[in-house]
C-alpha cells in the first residue's frame, strides 16, 4: 500500500471516483422536495440523470468514496486491503465544495457517499456524518443525498446519517451467506441485514408518526393493480401462477436457501417486531425533524462472480422487496479486476445480458404485477438468453392471447408484451370514448413490433397470426436479436459474420 | 377560407384563437397560421391578429374552467413546440374540447387529441432535457448557461432552475430565439429578449473556465467502467444535439 501526503483534489476525484464506479445504484429519485430561500437545491421524485458516461450509465449523482482505505480484503473489490493501489481521502469540507460547486452548475443531482472501512466501521461512519452534517447545515445543501450504511457501526451514527440522507443503502454484495463467506471474508449476512432492517423499521416508523401508511409509496400502476409483491400473499395473479402449474409463495423459502441467508425473520411483514434506531445524540433539533430516509433504500447484488441462478437471484430480489420494503434492489454484472482462483479470471467479459434480463425481471416485479415465480422455477432456473422475461412469459401462456384490448381489464393489458403502464393505462382511459384500433396503439407508445401477436382490437389481429409457439417465438426473436447484441457487445465492433445456424435458426 | 395568423408568442396564439373563434365564420372555414407566412393561399384571406392581453386570459381561463387544466397545460406545451402548424392544431384541438369538456384529453381516438398530445409530450421531453442537460459556467457572482432547444422550453426549464437555486444569480440563455430567463437572487426569475449586441457579450461566458469544470470532466472520465464501453447506449441517452453546450463533451481550452 502506497501513502503519498498532497495529493491534489484533482488526483484525490480520480481515485476516488475511479474506486466508486463499481457501485451501481445512482438515482436520484423517490423523493419530491421544493427548494427553499436561502438554501440551494430541491429534488424531484422522478429522478434526473445529467449526464452519460461512455460505457451508457447515467451520471445522476457525484458517486465518490469518502476514502479508498479499507481494512477488509473482499476478494472482488478494488480496494481490497491486500491490493497495491494509491489510496486516497477526502476531507469532508472538500466532499462539500465539490458537490455544491458541481449543483450550481448542474453537474449533479446531488451527492452518492460511499467509503471504503477506514481503521473501523465507526471511525468510517463518524466521518460519513460529519461530512453530510456540514453539507446539510453550513453548506445549506438542500439536494439529494444517498449514503452508504456501513455494516457494524453503531446505530447513532446510523441514525445520524439517515436523518440527513435522502436515501440509504446496505450492499448486500453476494445473494448467499455461502458466497459471501467465499469471496468476502470479514463480512456476514446477519451484520449486512441487521441495519438493513433496523433502517426499514426507522422509516417505517417515522411513516406512521406523519401519518402515512408504514410501506412505502409504490409506482401508480402497481397501486392500480392491487395484485404483485408488494400487496399481501395472493391476490389473483397468485392464484393464476398456481393454476399454471408454478411454485406459489406457499412454499417456505429455506428449503431453496442456506438458513442463514434471507430469511432471518422468515416472511414477517414488514411492520411487525421493529427494532428501531433510538435517537442519536449531537444532531440539533432542526435536523430530527427531516423525514428519516425519504427516499427509501437500496442494495445491490454482483452477480457473475459467485454459482447462483438467476431464480435465485430473483427470489431473493423480491424477498428483499417483500420483508425489507426496499425501493430498488441493484444487479451489478461483475467485472474482473483481481486474480483470484475463487473469482472468474481477468479479461471475462462483464454478463451484460444477464444483468439486462435480472433488471428487466425486476422491472416486471415492481411495476407490472408479476411474482418471481411466474417467470423463473426450479427446473427453468435462467433466463432465456434470446426472449426478454416478458415475452417468454407470454409464449409459455398462449392460452391467454390474444388479448381484446377494447374489453380486457388492466392488469391484463399491462401482460402483454409491448405494452407499458403508461400505454396501459391510456388504453383503458381512452376506450371509453371511442373504439381503439392498431394505429391509435401506434399513436399512444404501443410496441406493435411485439404486441400484434398477442393483441386482437375488435376481434381482429393485425396480420393473420398463428397462435402457434414456435411461429410467435422466432419472430419475437427477430425482434430482440439486436437489441441484445448491442448489450452484449456494445459498439465496439461495427460488423460480424452471419452465422446461418444462428441467425436462422437453422439448428434447432 | 379565412386565414387567422399572429406572432410566435403564447400571448398572440390565444388572441388569434379568440378572434377566430369571434368572428363567427364557421370552423371549417377558417385557419389558423403562424407568422412569418411564407407562401400565401390563392383564395385565402388573411387577417392579422396583434396579442391582446385580456382575450389571451379570457381563452386560457375558459380552457381551464370548461375542459380542464390538463388540456391547458397540453396547449400551452404544443405551444412551445416547433411544429409548425401547432396553431391550427390547437384551435381543432379546443373546438373538440369546448364540446366534449373534461373528458378531452382522454380520448385518444380522436385525431385532434392524438396530435396535441404528441407535440406536448415532444415539448415536455425536451423541457425536462434540458432541466438535466444545461450547464451554467460561473462568471463572477452569476451562472450563466446558454442552450439551442428545438422547443422553446427555456421558460419550462428555468421555472425549475428557480426552485432548484432560489438564492443565486443566474440566466439561461436560448442563443437561437435570443431571449433569456434572468434571476436575481432571492427573486422571481422574468423572460426577456436580447439584442444582438448582448448575445454576442454573453456568448463568450461559455469559455469561461475554472477548476471545477476540469474536476468534472476529470470525473466524467473517471467514473465510465471500460469494460464496459457502449458509446451507442450513451448516444440513445445523451444524443449528440444535446451535447453542443454541456462542459464534460467540449474540448478542454487549456490543453
């Protein structure tokens, strides 16, 4: 390890920027705050990305770690305490000037803090606190902040910095304890999902104290809905999963999973048993009265470098969702960067595509009704490599297309490949006031290229369509094919050979 | 036919619907056109309409009262579009409304809400576009940012830049429209035209340097993964329009 004094601020953003970009979580929504005289910045719910970088993600917050010093040797990470690299810290006044400076200019959307654990958990916490401290209330810094939560510190700090964030996460790195044991050795699932829940039922409870109910707000279209994960056990799209032959949410999740991992409260709700975070000493009273954790939380997950199937990957993504009532759970595709023999080797290429499926799975968990089990099971454990989870979806449940869309009810509609909320939910608004035919599809953001197989509008389909597996499958394919392509392989390469048994399926 | 044309302002927009709407010539026999008219009709009559302050508020209160203030709020967006026959598509769009009332932007098997929504979405997109690609470089107490929006949106977008910096100096600048959005600090931000003169001063603001736009581009280039380089996504994100004025894409005049 390498310690050089007088670094600049400039050497000191690149390292640390270069350190942070791993972490992928990087949006500033959930929370809708007007600005004030006086103070500077407000932040909208919807989120706003200022800028994209060149590998395409969006570029919302000033991502940097406090510090690249770590104590721990996680065998994936960059700044494993065994790896030679230059390490770095800001002070938190220089964390202050560059996000206010940046905010003025409107670089930023606000401040994403993370750290590496330098000399303790608390030691790294009390600087975390002390930086956003100054940034809320000298710096009257009024945008979005999302901070990290460092495992095993205490809860005051904890809670410190929950009141002055907007959102905060916990990383839950590996989805089993077993992996976890594997590649990350100082850490352990219980000491990860300890804050996890102790912030959940903070934010809970201040919930309730303003009079909201304890879960947070989710998308309008789930509401609309009533169904999916985050309604109670059942519903009628459960009801439909068991019909077709699915494993329900009957059956107990540690029969699928080591007993240490998730489960650890089973799957209480989330408001029973709270054990929440007594209230930290050193904040003035202006700073308790901000909403705890506005914003809600998140982690994130790496896939690629550990076993696990996507089922797996999924059901933990709704578990989370379920017992944790997280806003958002992050896939981070794992990009080689140490030599290790319990990692991939160096030079593998990041599973772009896999990573694309999992945050489409999970798009359809949150927004559209759908459960974990309805796309993935125990004998189809991965995604399929060429139908996005929707579509493959709908092909193995032909015997409910096609759909009318002058007749079916929403959560129908919202089924249908091609069709988002949005359409969704201005086909059902706008049928009330006229007969809707495949252009005014066209017209309100419907992706006919792949809802025309599935849909009839007064009883007719817009082409002669066989309702035929296969037929329906390879045309859909078509579709996709240069979408995933382009993930898989960005633009680096403009051409490539067509393959006959590939591209026509000649083969199979 | 009687053809109706006014400025490019919201204000004459609304007048010249009101006159149209006044006159009593029937709907099918009249149009609606913006100025500058370049090729004019063989049997058409032309009347020019001057913005009328109290007509133009007469016509958005009725859209507010009688149809419902998200129509007005589509009208005013299709407005600020840069299609060029958003007029007469708002005059059909509000000859539908006043008949049908609230349920009018909802019924998007009808032509005319199809195309109003449309060109409000497309102005709406562009707005919030904006709100995240401008860049305000700092010349002494004020930020400065200067844009070249296809749709007029830099009233929309600084309406936010207002809530989002309330206590500082700053002004947007639409280089192409010449017209700028200034706000005082602690003040309400106001609309005004430049002359050529200003725009000229005000264009060199944007070569203004300091370190904190080298520590963003410092950044910018630090936080992209290699592994995983995809220029096309960025360019579906950010396409490439957007880019003209944004600090982390121009050449680093130092270098």
């Amino acid at each position: 390890m390498e310690i050089r004094s007088g670094l600049t601020l400039q050497e000191k953003l690149h390292i640390l920027a270069d350190a942070a970009k791993y972490d992928v979580a990087c949006t500033s929504s959930g929370v809708d705050r007007r600005g004030r005289e006086g103070y500077l910045g407000n932040s909208v719910a919807a989120g706003i990305c200022h800028s994209f970088a060149a590998d395409g993600r969006c570029i919302s917050l000033l991502k940097i770690l406090l510090t690249n010093h770590c104590i721990y040797d996680c065998k994936y990470c960059l700044n494993r305490v065994s790896n030679d690299t230059l390490r770095a810290a800001f002070t938190p006044r220089e964390v202050c000037e560059l996000t206010v400076e940046f905010y003025k200019r409107n670089y930023i959307e606000g401040l994403f803090l993370s750290s590496g654990v330098w000399k303790s958990p608390a030691y790294t916490m009390e600087r975390i606190c002390e930086a956003l401290y100054l940034l809320r209330n000298e710096y009257r810094f009024n945008g979005y902040i999302h901070v990290k939560a460092i495992p095993g510190a205490p809860d005051e700090l904890l809670a410190a910095a929950g009141y002055l964030a907007d959102r905060m996460s916990v990383n839950l790195e590996l989805p089993t304890g077993e992996s976890l044991r594997k590649l990350a050795p100082n850490k352990t699932h219980k000491a990860i999902l300890r804050p996890m829940r102790m912030v959940s039922d903070t934010i809970a409870e201040h919930r309730l104290a303003i009079g909201k109910s304890a879960q947070m707000e989710r998308s309008r279209s789930t509401q609309r809905l009533g169904g999916g994960i985050f309604s109670g056990a059942g519903g009628r799209i459960g009801e439909r999963a068991d019909q077709s032959g699915f494993v329900g949410d009957a059956r107990p999740l540690k029969a699928q999973m080591p007993a240490e991992d998730l489960v650890v409260r089973g799957s209480q709700p989330v408001n029973a048993g709270r054990e929440s975070f007594s209230l930290p000493a050193g904040l003035r009273r202006r700073d308790l009265q901000r909403p705890f954790v506005p914003a809600g939380q998140s982690t994130q997950m790496i896939i690629g470098a550990t076993p696990e199937t996507d089922y797996h990957l999924l059901k933990t993504t709704q578990h989370l969702y379920q017992t944790y009532d997280l806003k958002r759970v992050f896939f981070s595709a794992y990009v080689p960067l140490n030599e290790d023999s319990a990692l991939p080797a160096l030079g593998t290429p990041p599973p772009l595509l896999r990573e694309h499926r999992l945050y489409q799975a999970d798009w359809l968990l949150r927004f559209y009704g759908f459960h974990a089990d309805e796309l993935l099971s125990e004998e189809r454990p991965d995604f399929n490599e060429l139908l996005d989870p929707k579509c493959d979806w709908a092909l193995r449940h032909l015997e409910l297309f096609p759909v009318e869309i002058n007749s079916a009810d929403y959560s129908t509609i919202l089924r249908i490949p091609g069709i988002g909320p949005k359409s969704a939910l201005r086909i059902v608004q706008s049928r009330r006031y006229g007969k809707l035919d495949f252009p005014h599809l066209k017209k309100m953001g419907v992706v006919l290229k792949r809802a025309h197989y599935f849909i009839t509008c007064g009883g007719r389909m817009m082409y002669p369509t066989p309702i035929e597996e296969r037929y329906i499958a390879r045309q859909l394919i078509g579709v996709n094919e240069k979408e995933n392509w382009q993930i898989r392989h960005g633009s680096k390469t403009g051409f490539r050979q067509l393959s006959l048994f590939e591209d026509f399926q000649l083969g199979a | 036919m009687t053809v109706f044309t006014c400025e490019d302002t919201f204000e004459a927009m609304m007048t010249c619907i009101y006159d149209a709407w006044a006159s009593r010539l029937g709907h099918d026999n009249l149009r609606l056109q913006l100025e500058p008219v370049w090729q004019q009709g063989l049997f058409c009559t032309y009347v020019h309409v001057d913005a009328d302050f109290s007509k133009a508020a007469k016509v958005v209160r009725s859209i507010q009262r009688k149809i419902s203030y998200e129509a007005y709020r589509q009208v005013f967006l299709a407005a600020m579009s840069f299609e060029p026959d958003r007029l007469d598509a708002i005059y059909r769009f509000l000859v539908l409304g006043f008949a049908s009332g609230r349920k009018l932007t909802q019924m998007m098997s009808r032509p005319e809400v199809v195309w109003i929504f449309e060109l409000s979405r497309k102005a709406n997109t562009e707005a919030n576009y904006f709100r995240e690609f401008t860049r305000f470089s700092q010349v002494g107490q004020v930020y400065v940012a200067h844009i070249e929006p296809k749709c007029n949106v830099t009233a929309i977008s600084a309406a936010h830049f207002a809530d989002r910096m309330p206590s500082e100096h700053w002004m947007m600048i639409d280089d192409n429209r010449q017209i700028a959005a200034v706000h005082p600090k602690d003040q309400a931000y106001y609309m005004t035209r430049l002359t050529g003169e200003e725009l000229k001063q005000l264009r060199k603001t944007e070569e203004e340097e300091d370190i904190y736009t080298d520590l963003w581009r410092e950044f910018f280039e630090s936080i992209a993964i290699e592994a995983r380089r995809n220029s096309e996504c960025q360019r579906n994100n950010m396409p490439l329009w957007y880019r003209k004025h944004a600090t982390e894409f121009q050449r680093r005049a130092r270098q």
